[in-house]
C-alpha cells in the first residue's frame, strides 16, 4: 500500500483524501441537521409558549 492509502479487508484500500472528504461532508451535514433541528425546536417553542423564542435566541 502506498503512504495515502489505507488498507481495507480483502486486499482493497481506500484513499485517505477520501476518507477526510467523507469526514468533511458527514461534519457539514450534522451541522445542517443540528441547525435545523434547533430551528423546529424553536418554532414549537414560539408555537406552544409565544415569548419562549426570545429566551431561545438569547440563550445562543
């Protein structure tokens, strides 16, 4: 195996730009979906208790 390959089972490899790649990508999208979540969250909080959302925004 080469110094920028990782050895996989059955004699494969993968590259380790790959594996940052998918790193970087999977980060990014738990970013988006914790952000979205928190949003949901928020918007049934102002939904159920319509001064809540302002505690939510100052508390970030």
């Amino acid at each position: 195996f080469t110094k920028d390959n990782l050895p996989m089972a059955f004699g494969g490899s993968i590259s380790t730009v790959h594996v940052y790649e998918g790193i970087v990508y999977w980060r990014n999208a738990k970013n988006i979906i914790d952000t979205l979540i928190q949003m949901q969250v928020a918007e049934v909080s102002s939904i159920t208790h319509p001064f809540s959302i302002i505690k939510v925004i100052k508390e970030h």
